[in-house]
C-alpha cells in the first residue's frame, strides 16, 4: 500500500440496461483529479450487454468491482451489495445516467469534515437545452432544514463506517431512499455541510427517466413523511405538502399559496403556483429548459 495516497473513495454505482450512459458515467469517475479511488458498480439484471462489456472493461481497470443481480431487484439493494464490499474509509455514490466534474471527489475531499455527517456540493440539473445550478448556497444542513426538503439532493460523500452504522439504504423504499438516509445520517451524526462548488450532472434529458416523474416519487415522499413525522415541526409538514403536490403535478391554489407564506422555499413555490396555474408559462419554461 502507498502511504502517500490520500484516503481510498470507494464509488457506488447500480446499472440496468443503459449502457451508452453508463460509459460515460465510468469515463467521468477514471477523469477525477483524485488520485485513490475504487469503483464498484451493481448491474442489476440488465438485458443489453451491460455485464459483458463491465467483465471485459475489469480486465483493463484493477480499481474496478463488479457484481450482478440475474434478476433486478432494485437500486437500493445493488447500492448495498457495493457499499457492503466498498475498501474505502469514504463511500459516495453515481447514478448511472448522471455525471461527475473532474474535481467532485477531491472538492468533497477537501471540505470534509468529521464534526459534519456527511458532505455534499451543489448540482447542475441538466434539461437538454440549459442547464439549472441548484442547491448553490453553501453552509451547513441542519435536521430541520433536511425534514422540509432533500437539501443533500441525491449524492454525499461520507465515512462507510457511518453509512453501515444506520443501516444503509432503506431498501422498503419505492423512492426518496437517499433523503431518507440521508436524514437517517443527520439524525445520527449532527448536520451535514454543502459546499458551493457544483461537482455532479444530473441528467434530465430524453436519454434518462428521471424518477420525479415516476409515480413511484409521491409513494416514496409518503414513505418518507411516515418514517420521519414525528421530527415535523409545521413549517416541515408545510413543506412536505407542496413536496408532494409538486411530485402529483396538481395545480397549487391560491389559498394553499398563501398558507405556504413563512415556512421557506417562497420563491420555488411561487414559480410552482404560476407554472401549474397558467399553461402559457409552462410552454415559456420547456421552450427554455427542453
């Protein structure tokens, strides 16, 4: 072993049957500027060649780990059997659809933190035409803030030892299992801190089925408030209702507008209540974005 390495990252990644998009995720892990990496990917019964390129590309990378479900049992259940094998001192995860900016492992690296639970960055939301910055402020993720909306978005970087230590993914889940564990996290550990520097791609294309659109979203955020409601103050409770009305794609009155006034995220409320209200202005939007 070479001492002078920094900590060894081990990265998570489950797959099904998006091979194209899955070279392209692994080309965006082997261009990090971190020297010390592993990376561990789950194909999770894909039909389309997926393991076979994956056994012949392990020839090539001896940083590579590869694992298969002859039949898909889901996402969760891939990310543990990674996370279960991971050698790294720190676990962080990549969907198979989405990117990494060459810097997002030694960003993270760099801001870590062992008084925060986890450390996560800002997203570039990819819609085709334009990509969205969110998430941008940086600062730390208080519990509170967590139970109102998914402030760590869909990827952190954390010790393994704590992510084994609450359990890892909940794989009851149908969605919202990284809120939820990453909740679970904060809960356990204090709060998390974000950094500004936006370090990942989430892909929102026509090449990808991102999962706010599925149904499966407004059973994962009820799942979400079940597990967690005890925690609610009203402003969460507030902030939980239009999460889920935002995830049905039902219009937002202007009463429930107005009772949203104080419990935070006016701004994206206010866009909501416009767009769900008023055709004109969601054919202005996907004109932007799509």
């Amino acid at each position: 072993m070479n001492s002078s390495l920094p900590p060894l990252v081990s990265v998570y990644m489950p797959t099904k049957n998006r091979l194209a998009l899955l070279k392209q995720a692994i080309q965006s892990i082997t261009a990090q500027s971190y020297p010390n990496i592993e990376i561990l990917i789950v194909d999770d019964g894909s039909t389309d060649g997926t393991y076979q390129y994956l056994c012949d590309l392990k020839n090539s990378m001896a940083n590579l780990q590869v694992f298969r479900h002859e039949k898909s049992i889901g996402a969760c259940a891939a990310r543990n059997l990674a996370i279960k094998h991971a050698k790294g001192e720190f676990v962080t995860g990549l969907d198979d659809d989405d990117l990494f900016l060459p810097d997002r492992i030694s960003s993270l690296i760099e801001a870590y933190d062992a008084k925060f639970a986890f450390v996560c960055s800002s997203m570039w939301w990819d819609y085709g035409k334009k990509k969205r910055l969110i998430d941008s402020t940086a600062g730390e993720i208080s519990l509170s803030k967590q139970l109102s909306y998914n402030e760590a978005t869909t990827q952190v970087l954390v010790k393994k030892e704590r992510m084994i230590e609450v359990g890892a993914f909940d794989e009851s889940f149908v969605a919202c299992q990284d809120y939820d564990l990453w909740t679970r996290l904060i809960i356990k550990f204090g709060a998390a801190y974000r950094i500004a520097q936006p370090s990942y791609i989430i892909n929102d294309t026509a090449t990808t089925d991102r999962m706010i659109s599925n149904p499966k979203s407004v059973r994962g955020y009820m799942q979400f408030l079940d597990k967690h409601k005890a925690l609610m103050s009203e402003d969460n409770l507030k902030n939980q209702r239009f999460m889920r009305l935002r995830r049905e794609g039902k219009k937002m009155s202007l009463g429930e507008l107005f009772q949203q006034i104080g419990s935070g995220y006016f701004g994206d409320k206010l866009r909501y209540f416009l767009s769900s209200n008023f055709a004109f202005i969601r054919k202005i939007r996907r004109k932007i974005y799509r």
